[in-house]
C-alpha cells in the first residue's frame, strides 16, 4: 500500500491524505459524537419529564398533607395503642393462626413473629397498616415456609411520625 501511495504524484498524495482525513473525521462523528449527543438528547427530555413528575407528585403530597390536617390526620385510631392495634389487626387480616408471639419493642414500635403465614395475606396486611393507620415497617426479616406461598416472618412494625 506503501508503494502504492508512493507512487502517486504529490497532489494526488495530497487529495488521498485529504480524503483519508475528511473520511476518518465522518466516521468518528457517525460512531461516537453522534449516538452521545442523541443519548445526552434522550436524557435531557428524560430529566424534564421526571422534573413534572416530581412537582406533580410535591403537589399531590401537598394536598394530601392538607387533607389529613383538615380531617384530622388519616392515622387517627382513637385511645388504641401500637400493640393492640396491630394484635387486633393481624388478627382481622386471617393471620391469627400464624402470630407466634407479639411484643412492645420500645415506645413507638411493636415486633411480632409469624410461622406458617400465608404472604400474600401478610402483605395485604401490611398495606392496610401503613395505608390506614401510619404504621410503617421498621424491620421484616421474611423467610420461606414449608410449603409454596408461606413465610416465617420477624416484623418490627413502629408508628409513623
């Protein structure tokens, strides 16, 4: 290739170092600059839906804090206690069978121990305790039961600020 290029006369060298040039400065524009800049594109619309997500979602929260002030607060659940609440509860959700044992873990948490409870009870019943009541899960340790579909679970359940 050499002596080929040798060979030619010096504008003609020219026009091919050219040419090679203008070629190899395409090529690494169609290979890198430009999939980085689509991406940095997509990425940048991607940034701006996520920002009106988030001002929906802060508004939304707004609102929501709003309402439960006006109604009281959505967690109010009378003269109850953290432990009976969730004794009462857990045992409504059809987990009665399952409770091992239940515990005051401090002031503002309660553990309990399931053996054998079917999860998605369990799970339904933890979103009812968060959604209904402002308790929140603080630790769950959940592993699996003897047969498919049962758990043994360790939960620290604890009252929501």
């Amino acid at each position: 290739m050499n002596a080929w290029f040798s060979d030619r006369n010096p504008r003609e060298q020219l026009l091919i170092a050219a040419g090679s040039g203008i070629l190899l400065l395409v090529i690494l524009w169609l290979l890198a600059w430009e999939p980085i800049s689509q991406e940095r594109d997509e990425y940048r619309a991607r940034v701006a839906r996520e920002q009106v997500i988030l001002l929906e979602l802060q508004q939304l929260a707004s609102e929501a804090r709003r309402l439960g002030t006006a109604s009281g607060g959505a967690t109010v659940r009378g003269d109850q206690s953290l432990l009976s609440l969730t004794d009462h509860t857990v045992r409504a959700a059809g987990l009665a069978g399952a409770l091992r044992r239940i515990e005051p873990d401090g002031q503002q948490r309660v553990r309990l121990w399931l053996q054998q409870a079917q999860f998605d009870p369990l799970v339904s019943w933890l979103q009812s305790l968060a959604r209904d009541h402002g308790i929140q899960v603080h630790t769950a340790n959940i592993d699996l039961g003897d047969s498919v579909g049962v758990v043994v679970a360790d939960i620290t359940l604890e009252d929501a600020p």
